[in-house]
C-alpha cells in the first residue's frame, strides 16, 4: 500500500507539473490548473470529517496527497543540510 501511495504521489506530481509547464507554454488553461488543485485540496480535507470513516489504505494515499497539496513536494531538510 505504501508503494502504491507513493506511485500515487509520484503521477500526482508529474501531472501538475505537466499542467504548469503546459499551461505556461500556451498560456491557457489556467483556471484548469487551480480547478485540480481546489479539487485536489477539497479531497485531503475529506478525512477530517468526524462522520467518515476511511480505511488504512485510504488515509496512506491521502497522506501522499497532503504533501503535494500543500506543495511540500521538495524535502527541504537536505537542503538545510
């Protein structure tokens, strides 16, 4: 399941930047770009409804999904380092 989160993230990622890098080049589809990212973000919020209950695999995924939401996609303790 950790494999999969983290495959999960990895497409997620690539996706965005894809989107960004497409987006700059054409200079449209901006609002599809924040239309993903409001998406993406309505979803990691999802499992702190108290009502829900989410399975263990669910909650790996969304825990990948947290770190691209909230851009925390460079690992900025090495370059503390």
């Amino acid at each position: 399941m950790e494999s999969a989160g983290s495959s999960a993230s990895n497409i997620a990622a690539a996706t965005g930047l894809v989107q960004v890098i497409l987006a700059v080049v054409m200079q449209t589809g901006l609002s599809q770009l924040w239309s993903m990212l409001n998406g993406q973000q309505i979803m990691v919020y999802m499992p702190m409804f108290e009502k829900l209950k989410f399975p263990a695999s669910a909650m790996i995924i969304t825990k990948k999904l947290i770190d691209i939401a909230t851009f925390d996609l460079i690992p900025t303790e090495i370059i503390d380092e």
